[in-house]
C-alpha cells in the first residue's frame, strides 16, 4: 500500500493523465472504501478525490506482464539494495485516535466530530456527492463509464465543479469557497438540512439529465 500511495503522490505532480497499474487487489479494495482507519490509505484518497486525471487498474500478476515483472523485480532488489524505510505502527481505533490526521480524516472530522456507530442518516445523493462515488465524469471516466473527465461546459465535472461552479447547475449552486475554508465548506454543505436538500436535488438533476452533463 505504501509503494501504491507513493506512485499516487507522485502522479498526482505530474500534471497530467497518469494511469497506475498494480496486481494489489488489496490495497484497491481498500482504497474504494469509505471506512478505512489508516492514514496511508485516508491519505491516498484524498489525493485519487481531488485528481480524476490519477486512474487505478488492476492486473493479474505472474502472467508474463513486462510492466508488471519489472517491477517485482525491483521491488525485490529493494529489499536486499534499497534504502531502509519505517513504517508507521497502526494504532488501534479509538475516540478521536487517527482520525484527524490528515486532509481527508479533517474533512470527515468535522463532519462527524466523534466515531460512533450512529448513522449520519445521509441521503444516496449525499453519500455519492461526498464521496464522489457518483455520477460525475470525474469518476465515471475511471471506470471507462465515460469518455472524458470533463463536464459539458468544458471543466473538470466533480462534485465541487457542480455544486459551486457549472453555469447546467445554477440553480442549486453552494457559494463557492476559497481552499482554505474548503473543509467548513463540506461541513456546511453536508449538515445544514437544507443544504443537504439542495444536494439532493443537484445530485438527482444530474442523474436525469446526464447528457446534458456529458461533453
Ligand atoms: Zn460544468
């Protein structure tokens, strides 16, 4: 997974379409999930959320792939020429412990100020626009769902593009914020109720005109 997070870290200053390619179906798994608990991973979503020009594909290993067996092949030379590294310890999940550490558990943390099993009773739409798991160019484009990562008025379509910025989507705009106030942003936009209803109808005019959408 560290290996996996560095290769994003890295695409993500290349400043253009990078695919990663990778036979750790683990770690993918892991980073489709909204519930993990390691920084590593929190941090590597953060980055995948705010870069759909970063795209993941996974492939069978010990078939012959040449990409694939280089790699192993350095991968193994590391371990007996390489620089040593240390790895953090993970720590067990408790109140508060891990959890605000990074960009991405910030945003989550102020949202959601304690763990607890209670639900967050967010709506589908909700879900999909904080996560960006939804139907947005930014995300379809990653699993070839769509032909581009842009919106039909010729920007990038994620879920802030749509919510603050998209001249389709006026009518149930957010005031945009600046970056530095970018996670009370999200904190408003996801639990002010009427802010989540406004939500709720951008996502669900999205999804009925989605070739409006499209470029
Ligand atoms: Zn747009």
């Amino acid at each position: 997974m560290l290996a996996l997070k560095a290769t994003i870290e890295c695409s993500n200053n290349a400043n253009e379409e990078v695919n990663i390619w990778s036979d750790n179906e683990s770690s993918f798994q892991a980073l489709k999930s909204f519930h993990v608990k390691s920084k590593i991973i929190q941090e590597a979503q953060m980055i995948l959320l705010g870069n759909a020009r970063i795209r993941l594909g996974w492939v069978k290993a010990q078939i012959g792939i040449k990409g694939n067996e280089i790699a192993d092949i350095l991968a193994k030379e590391a371990t007996t020429d390489g620089i040593p590294a240390s790895l953090p310890i993970p720590k067990l999940p408790s109140r508060r412990t891990n959890y605000c550490s990074s960009s991405f558990s910030l945003l989550l943390y102020s949202i959601i100020p304690k763990i607890s099993n209670k639900q967050l009773h967010w709506s589908r739409e909700c879900t999909q626009f904080a996560t960006g798991h939804g139907l947005f160019p930014s995300y379809l484009k990653r699993f070839c769902l769509h032909s581009t990562d842009y919106c039909g008025c010729g920007e990038i379509g994620n879920p802030l593009h749509y919510a603050t910025r998209c001249p389709l989507t006026l009518s149930y705009h957010h005031k945009e914020s600046s970056p530095q106030f970018i996670v009370n942003w999200w904190k408003s936009a996801l639990s002010i109720k009427l802010s989540r209803q406004n939500t709720d109808n951008l996502i669900t005019f999205l999804a009925t005109n989605e070739d409006l959408i499209k470029s």
